[in-house]
C-alpha cells in the first residue's frame, strides 16, 4: 500500500545535505538546530556556488559593456529578473525591481508614489502587526507630508480584524499597505480579500511579502496588488537584494526613486530623462552575485516545490504548538495553527527571553530573541519582548523536540 | 568578430542608403539608446493607401545601430503602416543575420523601436514595442 502523504513529503534529510552549514558545529559535539528563518535562511550550496561562479568566471558591471564578460554578467543580471517574474507571475520582467531588500522596497514606494500622490489629511491605512519596516516609512512621510495614519486592530485571536477594516475603507483611504504574514504571531492574512475591498474603496495596495513570498505560493496577478515587496535572503537566497514588484502602469507614472547612472535615458548639467522600467528604480551598479544568487534560490525553492514547503511547514508549526502548550507557564502568540505560518513567538513566565535564548543556544537551538521590529504589536500585548521558533523547509519535528527539551532545561536553571 | 560584423553591416554604416531626412513629413520620431549613447531619428512620408512612399534616418551611434536603421528604413519602403507595426525583434535579427547578447541587441532594436513609437503616435519610445 502506498502511503499517500510519502509522495508530498519533503526529504528533509537529502534538503539538509544541500545546506553546508548544517555540517558545523555550534559548540563541540552540539549540531545546529536553526529555528531562526523568519530573521534569515541558510542558504544551499546551489545558491553559494552561483554567486561564486559569477565572481570567478564572469564578474563585470551589468548593462554598458560590450565585451563577453559584460554580456554575460547581464544576461544573467536579466534573467534573474526574469525568473522573479516568474516566480511570482507578474506580467512582465519590467514590472520586477531590484532594491535592497523589503525595507528598501517599501521606502521607494512611500517616498516615490507616496510622496508624488498624497496630499494633507489623505489617509494610508496599515495594521497592528506590521514590521517597522512597513511602519516607519509611512510615520516619515506622515511627518512631512501631513497624511493621516490608521491602523487595523489586531484581535486577541491575532487575526486582522476586518470589521474594522470595512469601516476604515468608509473614509477613502489612499493606500492600504500590509503584511501577508506576521513575522511574530505567524498569521496569515487575506490578502486577496484585502486588495479587494481596498480596491473597491478606491484604494493603492502594497504587500509586505518578507514572510509570504519565502514560504508558500504568492500569485501577483491573483492578488491583483499594486506593489509586492520581499528580501532574497529570507527565502534561501542572499543578502543585499529584494524585490518591489508594481503593476507596470503604476511604476510608469512615478518619479524616479535614487538618481545616479543606469536610471537615466539622457543627461544635461542642469536636467535629465529617465530610463524605461524596470532600470528607472535603478540607480548605479546593482547587486549582480546577489541577483544570480537570488535566480538559483528560486530555483532551488521551486524545485523543492512551494506547495510542499507550505505543507511541510504547515505540519511542523502544528507539531511545535502542540509541544509547546504542553510546558507549564508557557504561552505562544497568535492565532491556531491554521490561520499562520511557520513561526512560534512565546514568553515563559519568569523568564527574560534574551536568557531563554542563551541557554537554548548551549544546546545548539538558533532562536530569535526580542520585539522581532514590531514593537507596537508587542506593546499590544503589553509583553516587552518574546522568544521567537521558526521553521522552514529544512527543519523536522526533530527539531521541535530539541527546542522543548532545551526549554525544559531553560525551566531547570531558572525555575 | 566576422560573425559580428558581417559586410553587409560594414558596408551600410560606411555607405548607408537612406540616410538624411525628409521635409515635410507625415511621421518623425527620435530615441536614444542611454546605454551607448545611439542615437536614431526616422522620418515618413505616408501615401494616400496608407503605405510608407519615402523614409530616412538619420543619427549617430556604433555600426550595429546604424546600419540596422539603414536595413529597416529600406525594408519598410512601400509597406503599409499595418505591416510596419508587425515587424519584431526576430524580423531585424534576420535581417542582420548575427547572434547578439542582450546588451548589442539595444543597438540593434533601437531603431524598430524609434520606428514604432513614430507610428503607433506615441509620446515616448518603450522597450515594450521591440519585445516580439
């Protein structure tokens, strides 16, 4: 008989031989278990050896050059953006830009489109559980141009309440920016039914993709966003690089972002024409290993198969809830297994989260220890800091079981 | 480099056949390739049947550039506006009959594209219309 979950589950133990860091030791005779993936991924050896390739046999600035090197270099430059667009179905490689990463992306669209088309008292409405990254922005703007600011409230569930959401959408608001999946609480929010009433309202949309993108299938066109913004270094690919996906027409009628070489089509002393999208946003050499780095990671994730890593990690937080709220005077944050991803933030009575992770440590277990860059969430729950587990395609219930005893042990020195 | 520079290319950027421009003219349009600095404008004369009866170029910038607007401009003479609007990025590879890597073929399709743009009447020139 066949057993039909074998054929979708992943092999963790062939993904983890892909992973040279799961080779080391974090202290002598103590593996590593990274539950860490939410802050960044490990990368596999196909992600290092393309970079490394790139540097060692085709290394040139992109665009300008004429000889083989350059050619190459650009080609492969392209065909990143090529393979982003198509990772995340959007129309066309023009509508994919390369920034830094999802802050930086989410900057460009506050201080390009924001700046361009809001006005006094227009309103941007964000929520509760958003990363300072798609907070911050939107407070500077606010500083400067005089737009209003409101939020979704979060529920005591986790969830984004969306009542409330209907009657914000009543004052017209400009933008609603927000994040597909709580980098704390793990929850995963409508996003199509989001855009949808946003764009009923009359609404421009952007998505915090940081946490979506990485771990299960985002579909552009299927969301119908305006903007979609994400790190490579999240989703097994490098730092240095993420995405601002826009719909083109939405990108063709903003105002260049940073001004400099390669965004421009014609320069005088005193004035300039930009360049055609994708390059208008930009500016000066991009990030070229990082962009092959980021191709291969793509690669990689999608050979896996994202609907697998979704179920997998689907399994794997269920498994770790379960174990968790089995310890005495621990409490996990958000929602029940199915409304979130891969992610367990928890605070243990008594116990300062910076110490539970030192101690976790000792026994070879990565977790993240603090406000996680969203700290009105945790203002919310009126709790300082937490303790943050989370999973990704190479972790196991193995890994979970290391986590627990090591909180068992955390229990033992402080209890 | 022989493969690059076939003599028909050599031969149309030494002694190009259409280049000059036309006063009046029914459409002109102009572009600049900012990766190289290749400049191209075209302009048309347009018949009574819609169909291109006088073309010119004139520009600035290297061979493959220039002697692709000189092949497009006499491959365009006598055919109709609908037909100018079909030719693609495949068309101009034929007709240089060369492999180009992504930063030389923004010199090739430059002028399809200034072309283009002329005809479709539009206010700026996109890589868009040189995709197919």
């Amino acid at each position: 008989m066949i057993d039909h979950t074998l054929k979708t589950a992943l092999d963790v133990a062939r993904i983890k031989m892909d992973f040279p860091i799961f080779k080391r030791e974090v202290h002598p005779g103590v593996p590593l278990v990274y539950l860490d993936s939410t802050a960044t991924t490990q990368k596999p050896i196909q992600v290092i050896q393309a970079m490394d390739e790139y540097y060692r046999s085709y290394n040139a600035n992109v665009h300008r050059g004429v000889h083989t090197l350059a050619e190459e270099a650009t080609a492969a430059y392209e065909a990143a953006r090529q393979r982003v667009a198509d990772f995340i179905n959007a129309r066309s490689s023009r509508e994919v830009i390369f920034t830094r990463n999802t802050t930086e992306s989410l900057n460009l669209v506050a201080l390009t489109w924001g700046r361009t088309n809001l006005q006094e008292d227009d309103l941007v409405v964000l929520s509760e559980m958003e990363h300072h990254s798609n907070l911050v922005p939107w407070q500077m703007l606010s500083a400067e141009k005089g737009i209003r600011l409101e939020f979704i409230p979060v529920t005591k569930d986790g969830l984004l309440d969306l009542d409330f959401y209907r009657k914000l959408l009543e004052q017209m608001p400009r933008l609603v920016s927000f994040t597909h999946m709580s980098n704390v609480l793990g929850t995963i929010n409508p996003a199509k039914e989001i855009v949808r009433l946003a764009h009923q309202a009359g609404a421009v949309t952007v998505i915090d993709g940081a946490q979506s993108v990485p771990h299960f299938p985002v579909n552009v066109q299927d969301l119908d966003a305006d903007f979609l913004a994400f790190s490579a270094h999240k989703i097994c690919g490098p730092t240095g690089i993420g995405v601002l996906y826009g719909k083109v027409d939405i990108l063709n009628a903003m105002p260049p972002f940073l001004g400099g070489g390669e965004m421009i089509k014609r320069v005088l002393l005193r004035s300039f024409t930009p360049n055609e999208l994708p390059h208008k946003f930009e500016a000066g050499t991009p990030a070229i290993a990082e962009a092959i780095g980021l191709h291969a990671a793509l690669d990689y994730v999608n050979q896996v198969g994202m609907e697998r890593i979704a179920a997998h990690e689907q399994e794997v937080i269920s498994y770790a809830l379960e174990r968790l709220e089995e310890v005495p005077e621990l409490h996990v944050l958000g929602p029940e297994a199915k409304y979130k991803g891969g992610v367990a933030a928890f605070t243990f009575d008594g116990v300062h989260p910076h110490d539970i992770a030192q101690v976790l440590d000792q026994s070879g277990v990565a977790v993240r220890a603090g406000h996680h860059c969203a700290m009105p969430l945790h203002e919310k729950y009126k709790i300082p800091a937490t303790t943050r587990a989370s999973f990704y395609l190479y972790n196991t219930t193995d890994d979970v079981d290391r986590l627990i005893e090591g909180i068992y042990n955390v229990k033992k020195f402080f209890g | 480099m022989d493969d690059l520079y076939r003599e028909l290319i050599i031969d149309r950027y030494k002694n190009p056949h259409f280049r000059g421009s036309l006063e009046p003219h029914d459409i002109s349009f102009e572009d600049d390739n900012p990766l190289c600095g290749d400049h191209i404008r075209i302009d048309l004369r347009i018949d009574g049947n819609d169909c291109v009866s006088e073309v010119a170029f004139d520009g600035h910038g290297c061979a493959i550039s220039q002697a692709t607007a000189d092949l497009l401009a006499e491959s365009v003479l006598g055919k109709s506006l609908v037909e100018v609007k079909l030719i693609g990025k495949q068309d101009i590879l034929d007709m240089l009959g060369i492999e180009l890597g992504p930063v030389r073929l923004k010199c090739a399709l430059l002028s399809l594209k200034v072309l283009k743009a002329g005809v479709y009447g539009l206010g700026e020139a996109s890589d868009e219309l040189v995709e197919n």
